[in-house]
C-alpha cells in the first residue's frame, strides 16, 4: 500500500450487527479517546446486514463525524468477515479493531498506540474479564484456546480477542489471505512480526444482547481449528493403528485358547467392542466430512462477503 499524505494516522474498524442503540455512545467515545491522542483518524463502521435500525443510525453518525465512514453487508456474513472487510478499507498507517458494544473500551487505544509508536507492528490485548463474560462461556473459550494452541502449534492465550491494533504492512499480508473462513486471530500468530501486549478490563455490554450464541462459538471455534491444523485428520490414524494391535493380540489369544480345546465365551463383550469400533469409525469419517466441506466451500469460490452499500466509503479522514 502507498501512504498519501492526506490520509490518516489511525483507522478504527468496528463491526456492528444490529448494534442500533450503541453507536452514537461508541463513535463519540472514539473520537474523544483519539482527539486526546492528537492523531487524525477515520472510523470505519460495517454494518453486518443488521435487521434492526443500526445502518440508519450509522448514516447519522457519518453525518454527524466527518471521519466516519460506512459499509454496509448484504446480509450478515459474520463477524470476521466484518472485520476483514474494514481492514481493506482503511488507509491508515496503523489500525485498530474493535466490538461496536463498548466491551472493548475506546480509551484503551492510547495504549496501543504507544506500544506501535514505539515500535510494536501487532498490539494485541488480552481481556482481564471477571464479570462480562459469564462462567460458562468463559469456561468455553478457555478450552477452546487450549485445544488450539495444541492443535495447531499457534500459542493463543485466554482471553485474546479481536480488540487489537495491526500496523497497515500486516494489514497487507493478512488482506492478501484467501481463506474462505478467515479466523483473524490465528492468521495474526501466523504471520508474525513484533508483537506487544496490552491488558484491559472488559466492560460490560453497553446496549443490546451478545451475538454469539453456543451454536455461533462451536461454528467459530471448529473452523478456526480446521484453519490451522490438520491434526484431526489424523487422529484416524493412531485410533487405528491402536485398535489393530489390541485386536490382533486379542485374536492371537482367542486362537490359542482355541487349540486347548476351549471356546472364549460371551457375545456382549463381541457386540461392545463393535459398536465402539463403529463409533470410532463414524467419528473419523466425520472429521474427514468436515474438512472436505471446507475445500468443496473454497473450490466453489463465491466471494466471503458482499458489500450492498458504503456511505463516504472514499472519504479522507480528519
Ligand atoms: N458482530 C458482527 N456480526 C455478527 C456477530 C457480531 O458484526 O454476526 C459484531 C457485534 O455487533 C459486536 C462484535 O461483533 O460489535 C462482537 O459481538 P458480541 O458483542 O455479540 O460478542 P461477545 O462480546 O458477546 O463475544
Ligand atoms: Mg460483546
């Protein structure tokens, strides 16, 4: 990317589904938060084909804010997909992206800017939440970072998030990626740079209820898994490997047994050991499903979002 002089230092990018009753607070804290830094800056909204009031307030607010801009999903393409979206969008040399909830407070961005003005190209931050979040989700995400990081060799720590500054040449890999079910935040351990780290503690929920229901977390987390690692595939292979051997000695026995002129007895053990080998088998021939769903997805080629409206999509920031 080249760097126009009259484009601005900061681009913040937030994406908003059905955030209707959230986004005047939000954009008057970011402008407040960024003008006490002194940077000139755009914000950039995507609404991600709310149902609810949201773009018509955003149009408001992009009237009200000169540095406001807007685009709008054809319908919801989900979260990442928002945020990626943004990223393409901005011109700034350094951007920063947040939830349009205020569960990542704007003030926390002067920190992150330090970190990047003193050197850091990736700032991530990691929530130090007690309250916003409640014990089973926290307990859901806690898993699922460590079952990441174990599968697929990227540490991720509880409570990451994609409340984070990028500097724009990562914003240039990552928007180069053509993943058709972007995880950001394994595609920002994956390409590395220097990294620095900013604690903050989660507030509640300004307006409105959470968008990520069990269904949605699953649906992130076992594509965010099969994005990065390939382990899955293979677990196949070792559940096999061992059953084999077990039943060869098994059989080996039964054989012998059988030459002493005795018959082992017992169906029950014989049904058992099946039914568990064809869980085992159904579960492998699942996983493999699984990954094969996802190549067929990105072998059809459609693109991962469809931008239906922008409002001052091309206009220079203040
Ligand atoms: N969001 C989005 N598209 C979706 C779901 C959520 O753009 O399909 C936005 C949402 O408006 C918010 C951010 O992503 O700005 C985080 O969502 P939410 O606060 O519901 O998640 P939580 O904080 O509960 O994990
Ligand atoms: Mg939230």
């Amino acid at each position: 990317m080249t760097i126009s002089k009259s484009d601005p230092v900061l681009s913040v990018v937030v994406p908003l589904y059905n955030e209707q009753d959230n986004i005047f607070t939000l954009v008057e804290r970011i402008d407040l938060s960024i003008r006490n830094i002194g940077l000139t800056f755009e914000v950039i909204l995507i609404d991600d084909g709310s149902s609810d009031n949201t773009w018509q307030n955003i149009q408001v607010a992009c009237n009200q804010y000169p540095q406001v801009r807007a685009i709008r999903f054809s319908r919801n393409f989900g979260h990442q997909h928002a945020i990626f979206a943004g990223l393409k969008l901005a011109k700034g040399q350094a951007i920063v992206s947040m939830d349009g909830d205020l569960q990542h407070p704007p003030e926390v961005i002067e920190k992150l800017v330090n970190e990047w003005k003193a050197g850091a190209k990736i700032v991530n931050t990691i929530r130090e939440d007690k309250e916003a979040a409640g014990p089973f989700k926290r307990y859901f995400s806690k898993q699922f970072y460590k079952i990441f990081s174990v599968l697929s060799d990227l540490p991720l720590e509880k409570g990451s998030s994609d409340f984070r500054l990028i500097d724009f040449k990562v914003r240039d890999e990552i928007i180069s990626f053509g993943d058709v079910d972007i995880f950001l935040r394994g595609a920002i351990q994956w390409v590395g740079f220097d990294v620095k780290q900013v604690k903050f503690t989660a507030s509640t929920r300004h307006q409105g209820s959470t968008k990520f229901t069990l269904g949605r977390m699953i649906k992130l987390a076992t594509g965010a898994i099969i994005s990065y690692s390939t382990v899955p595939l293979k677990i196949g292979v070792w559940i096999g490997a061992i059953t084999s051997i077990l039943s060869f000695i098994e059989l080996g026995y039964t054989f012998y047994i059988y030459t002493q002129g005795v018959a082992v007895p017992g169906w029950a053990s014989t049904i058992g050991v099946t039914s568990l080998l064809f869980g085992v088998l159904f579960f492998n021939i699942g996983i493999i499903g699984i990954y094969l769903a996802r190549i067929h997805k990105s072998l059809q080629g459609r693109p991962p979002y469809i931008i239906s409206e922008d409002y001052n999509a091309d206009r220079k920031g203040h």
